[in-house]
C-alpha cells in the first residue's frame, strides 16, 4: 500500500468516527435527553405571563402607594376635626345643638358667680366668656385622650384574637364579632360599629378603615391598611395581623418607656411653676403688709403682670420641650 492510500484511508476513518461523535455518540451517551431536561427546566415564562405578574406587583404597590396618600390626607383632615366629630370621638352622645346650650349654661353661671363675688363687670364677663368656651373644649379634650387610652390599652388583646381566629379558619367578620362581643370599652362598641357598618353594605375593608375617623390614632390607621390591601389583593391576613399586633406593642412599649424617662423633667417644670405661686402664698400668710404692695400700687401691678407674663412663657416651654411624640 503507497503513502497516498494510506493517507486517504486514515481520513476517511478519522472523518468517520468524527461523524460517529457528533451523531451516534450524544444519543448512547444520554446527553441528548440532558439537554432537553435542563431546557424544560430553564424554559423562560410566556410573555403573557410575566407581564400578569409584573401587572400584578404593580398593582399592589399601587394599593400601597394609594393607601399611604390616603394616610396622608386623613392626618391632615384629622388636624381640623368638626363639633360633631370632636363629640363622637369623646364617647358622648350629645348633638351640636346639645352642646351649645351646655356652653352657654357654664358661660352664665361662670359669669354671675363672679360678678357676684364682687369681681366687677369686665373680669366677670371674661370669666364667663372662659366658662363658655374653654371649659367645653377643654372636657371634650380631656375625654377625648381618656378614650383613646383606654382604647390603645386593649387594641393590641383584640388584634390578638383577630388572629388566633384567622389561624383558627374563622372569617374576619366572625373573629371581628367575637372581639365586640367579648372586649371592653371603648373597643367592643368601636368593633360593634364596625359590623354594623358592614351590614349596610359597606366592604369590611372600608368599615375598618373608618375606623380612624371615630378614633384619630395611626395604630387604627395601621389596622385599617392592612385589612384594606389583604381584602383587595389577599394574602395571609394572620401573618399580616401578627406583625401588626407586635409593632403595636413595641410602640406602647415605647411610649411608657419614653413617659417613665420624661417624668423627672415634668417633675421638675411642675416644682419650678409653682414655686412662685407658693413662695407668695407662704409670704401673704406670714406678712401680708409685706407684699400687698405688688397689687395696691401702679408699678406693683405691672411688675406683678410681667411676672406672670415670663412665668406663662417658661412654663409653655418647658411643656413643649418635654412633651415627646412619636
């Protein structure tokens, strides 16, 4: 056999078994089947598909965005509430005109009570002008922050069993029931609210979100958006509600920690403002020849209402300075 045989016999059989590796050997070896296993794994989505999904994260960030701008407007509603509204949210069942005609009880006996102990016209008719107006303010006020505290101390219990009842395979309106059955006040009538605001026809998403405009706190606020966006995109409305539960026990934490820390300096404004008040009582009682002269002569009197004047403006700052919110 020539060279030239040999050579052409060699290529051929290197061209054979070359042909041999491409075709025959990927299908004995099994790496065919390999290959169509990892493409149906790594199979990228329909584009349909993924645009449904990213529509559907839009649309719960959308939820999100549109319930912080509605967070936002009701804060700044909530800045200038109604007569009706303030009265509501005291817990009293009085109606405006209700109201007007107490105010205006307190302002005629405030002013005939001064006028006749002797305190003369003008001051009378500021005293009874204060009576009128600010005692009412001032008790719708004091009631209002009484019941939202009572509310704030059980809020967390009943979101507690909002969830022990979700976990359980209750529905929402079930566990909401049980909660305005069983809670005290004012978060079982709150809740009872809710379930007949609901019975009207009203979503118990929108039920629970007015649930703010009655009780002006973001803890509510909070509740109302999460059952809000659970009731619109779902979810795991217990894991939702857990979370919720323990963020508003870390802000009660919170705030009694931040009250136990401000107390010395409350402590200490409340001596500092009365000190002077005290000081002239106790010199009154032991000389009061002494110091009758602050309010029998002209610059006595004068010096007399600076004194309250700077006395009045240091006690609205240290007010402001130890009063935290958060």
């Amino acid at each position: 056999m020539d060279l030239q045989t040999l050579a052409l016999v060699s290529l051929v059989t290197v061209a054979a078994g070359g042909l041999v590796w491409v075709f025959v050997y990927p299908i004995l070896s099994g790496e065919q089947q390999a290959e169509r296993r990892v493409q149906s794994v790594a199979r990228p989505e329909p584009a349909s598909r993924a645009v449904q999904q990213r529509g559907t994260q839009r649309s719960r960030r959308e939820q999100v965005e549109d319930s912080l701008k509605q967070l936002e407007v009701k804060q700044s509603k909530a800045k200038r509430v109604p007569l009706v509204m303030k009265i509501n949210q005291a817990g009293l069942n009085w109606s405006k005109q209700q109201f007007f005609i107490i105010s205006g009880i307190l302002g005629l006996v405030a002013f005939a009570l001064s006028f006749f102990v002797g305190a003369g016209l003008l001051p009378a008719l500021a005293i009874g002008f204060a009576g009128g107006l600010g005692v009412p303010q001032w008790l719708l006020s004091f009631l209002r922050k009484r019941r939202e505290s009572r509310f704030l101390n059980a809020f967390p219990d009943a979101v507690d069993v909002i969830v022990r009842g979700a976990k359980a395979g209750l529905p929402l309106t079930e566990c909401l029931r049980i909660v305005g059955n069983d809670a005290v006040e004012p978060v079982g009538g709150e809740f009872r609210v809710m379930l007949d605001t609901q019975a009207i026809g009203i979503t118990i998403g929108e039920a629970c979100t007015k649930l703010f405009d009655r009780i002006p706190l973001p803890e509510c606020n909070f509740f109302g958006i999460v059952v809000s966006i659970q009731q619109k995109s779902g979810g795991n409305l217990s894991e939702s509600l857990s979370n919720l539960s323990r963020v508003l026990r870390d802000r009660k934490k919170m705030k009694a920690k931040i009250q136990a820390m401000s107390m010395e300096a409350k402590a200490s404004a409340a001596i500092i403002g009365a000190l002077p008040v005290a000081v002239m009582t106790l010199i009154y009682i032991t000389s009061p020849d002494y110091i009758q002269i602050l309010w029998t002569h002209p610059t006595g009197r004068v010096m007399l209402v600076g004194c309250a004047t700077w006395m009045s403006i240091g006690v609205l700052v240290m007010r402001k300075m130890i009063n935290f919110d958060f």
